[in-house]
C-alpha cells in the first residue's frame, strides 16, 4: 500500500516535446498540475496463525528501501523471510523518495538535488573495509580482518543502492506517523538513518509502538522531557556490530548513542546494549542483515522480544 503523503500544484512550467517510445509521434507535455507526493510505500505479509502480539515494521536506513531485508546481495534469504517464520506479521518500508514510494520533481518539490553513495563510501562507510580501504573494486580492496560481509556480492549490494534527498525527512517523518497511527501498534526493526524517524514516531504515537530494536542506529531527536516521558513504557533494544575502531564516523555517532541510551534509561525507559563483539560475535559490519551470519543475529533479536513479553504464549 501506499500511505501518507499530499497533493502538490505545480504551475508556471514550460511545455516540452517528448518522444515516450520509439517509432511513435512525440508528444507536448504539459508539467504543470496536481501530483501525489511525500507518500511511502509499505509491503505487509500476515500469518494466518501469528505467534507474535504485534506485526513487527522492519524501516531501512539512508540510501537504502525495503530491499535490505528482503532477499540478501548473495541471494540468501533477509530477515523479512526470517522473522515470518519465526511467527511475525512483518511489514516492509520505502521511505519518502525510496524504491516503490517514488520521486517527486525537483526542485520545485523535493527541494535540492538528490545524493547518490558511491561504492567508495558504502564500502567504507558501512564498515567492509576501514577508511581508507577502498581500491577501485570490491576484489582490489582491503575488507576488515574476518568481515561477514558477503565481499563477493558487494557490487550485487550496490544495485539496491537508492538516492536519497537530505531535505525530506519532516515529509518522511510524517508518512511514518501516519503508518503506525493508523496500521499500529508495532514492534519497529529500525537501521541506521531510520532510526530517528522510529524514535520521533514513539514519542508522536507512544500508544502504537511497543518496542523499538535499532540496528546500529545513525541519529537520534533531540530529547525533551516530555517526548521522554511519553516512551517510559516503550523497551529499546541497540545492536552494534564490530570493527568500529575503523571508522571515525562511527566512533562519534556510537559515542552520541551510548550518550542518548544514558538519557533514556534516566527516565525510566529500559534500555539494552547489544554489542555483538562484548558477547564473542565478531565480524558483522553496518549491514549486519546481510551479514553471514544475519540469522544469528536475528535470533538475537527476537530472543529479546520473546523477554519482553512480545510473543503469545
């Protein structure tokens, strides 16, 4: 389904030609008038028997759609095959802009120009190779020492790759409100970017979300005592992979979450740490859902759900 979003009235264009296929007449076209915009898109399977209390909202992370945890880069299967069977209902997200949600025009909408990762920053953002790794090519690169990271499938990764605008996120926080006002409540699988949208949607809608696993989360909101208050019920789970010492980015931005988790659990919200190396989990990069060892850590995951009380008996 698609869900959220606004009608938007563009006028003041030119007219242009435009040949849509060829070997037909082209065409004037005319841009200006009503369009749907700032809209998501969301694909949901539900069991006929679920053994979980809540359908469980998987929300990828910048750059990125619902792709990340359907069928992984080597062609295993995602967590959204994982979690199923493991009793959930599970609903997958294209953010504003991502996958099947689609564009809008810019700038007269969308305003700027849209970003596109390079496999040099994937490679060395997402924690496959250190700063400083990237070589041309996956083959020709240095990946950190034992990855799980599927190196082979890293330019498979790469076509799932989604530009991304820096200037919609009150739009997608809004398609993202609207879902779990109206769909919820769920449990929230969230990665990276997408986490602060996740934190903003339990502080909004606190009655439709009852728990939030951030996988390696890159942001958060800023904290009132209010919006804290509101998520006092609400248990987080964090989950952080290895190799961090090889990223300076993610040395800052793990040092402001660890911070935030402070201030969550100094109202009363009940916070767990999950760090996969502290426990003898080594080699998982930022995309621990296409690790090898991505059932592991799924499995971790839904230990913690079945803790709090997240599964029908």
């Amino acid at each position: 389904m698609h869900i959220g979003g606004r009608e938007a009235v563009l006028d003041g264009l030119a007219e242009r030609e435009v040949l849509y296929s060829p070997g037909n007449a082209t065409v004037i076209v005319d841009p200006n008038g009503a369009f749907e915009v700032e809209h998501m898109y969301v694909q949901y399977v539900r069991l006929a028997a679920p053994k979980a209390r809540h359908p469980l909202l998987l929300m990828h992370g910048g750059g990125l759609c619902g792709v990340t945890y359907e069928t992984k880069p080597d062609r295993q299967p995602g967590w959204q095959s994982w979690f199923l069977q493991a009793g959930h209902d599970v609903y997958v997200a294209d953010a504003v802009e991502r996958g099947r949600a689609s564009w809008a025009r810019f700038p007269e909408i969308f305003q700027g120009e849209p970003h596109f990762r390079t496999k040099a920053e994937a490679w060395e953002l997402f924690r496959i190779g250190a700063d400083g790794s990237w070589r041309g090519s996956a083959s020709s690169s240095v990946a950190n020492s034992g990855t799980l990271f599927p190196i082979t499938a890293f330019d498979q990764f790469m076509k799932q790759a989604t530009p991304r605008w820096t200037t919609t996120d009150a739009a997608t926080q809004g398609a993202y409100n609207t879902l779990v006002d109206e769909h919820g409540p769920f449990v929230i699988i969230t990665h990276s970017q997408g986490a602060n949208f996740a934190f903003r949607m339990a502080a909004a809608h606190p009655d439709k979300v009852a728990a939030i696993v951030a996988v390696e989360p890159s942001g958060f909101p800023s904290a009132s005592q209010e919006s804290l208050s509101a998520v006092r019920h609400i248990p987080h789970l964090f989950v952080w992979g290895d190799h961090m010492g090889s990223s300076a980015i993610w040395r800052r931005i793990r040092q402001r979450l660890y911070r935030y988790g402070n201030t969550l659990r100094s109202e009363g919200v009940a916070v767990v740490e999950l760090d996969l190396p502290a426990i003898g989990v080594r080699g998982n990069s930022h995309m621990l859902m296409m690790d090898t060892n991505s059932n592991l850590v799924a499995s971790l995951i839904q230990k913690w759900l079945a803790s709090n009380g997240l599964m029908l008996d």
